[in-house]
C-alpha cells in the first residue's frame, strides 16, 4: 500500500538531510528542517531569496546547479559533496 502524500511530506519535512527546492528563477520555495539545522537559518530568512545566497561562492553554486540540470538527474535525488557554511559563521572564514 502506498504512503499517504501527507505522511511523505512531513518525512521531507523532518529529515536531517538538507532540502530546498527553488522556483525556475532561484528563488527558495522550500526549505526543510534538516537545511535550517545544518545552515543555521529560519525559514522566514530564507523562503523567497535567491539559493545561491546558501553558498560560500557563485563558483560552489554553480557547480552545484549544473549537477541538477544534467538529464543524468532528472527526477532523482541526488547526493553531492558541498562547500557550505552556517549563517553563524562568516562567509569570510568559510571560504578560507
């Protein structure tokens, strides 16, 4: 028997794994529990900014963004290695 949508919602929701989803634009729609635990930001901070504001550079976002658009990663989750940094640590010192 399938899971209930509800249910499959709120295990994105809880998982300590980071998800954000974005709108075609950047814009964040989604932000999960697990990305305001390892970021460090509340949902109201970052709902309706632009993602790549979440890392230390515009080359790591890049980066990051072409690995989604691949056809290798249509509709599949996908697992990368990312430079990051908390919003309590300075993008200064993260990037050192």
């Amino acid at each position: 028997m399938p899971l209930d949508r509800a249910i499959l919602e709120r295990l994105i929701e809880v998982s300590p794994d980071i998800v954000v989803a974005t709108a075609a634009d950047g814009t964040v729609q989604y932000y999960n529990d697990g990305a305001r635990e390892n970021l460090g930001y509340s949902r109201l901070e970052i709902i309706g900014r632009y993602v790549v504001e979440l890392y230390p550079s515009i080359d790591e976002a890049r980066r990051v963004m072409t690995a989604m658009r691949s056809t290798e990663h249509v509709l599949r989750v996908i697992r990368l290695r990312l430079e990051r940094y908390r919003r309590d640590i300075s993008a200064a010192s993260a990037r050192r």
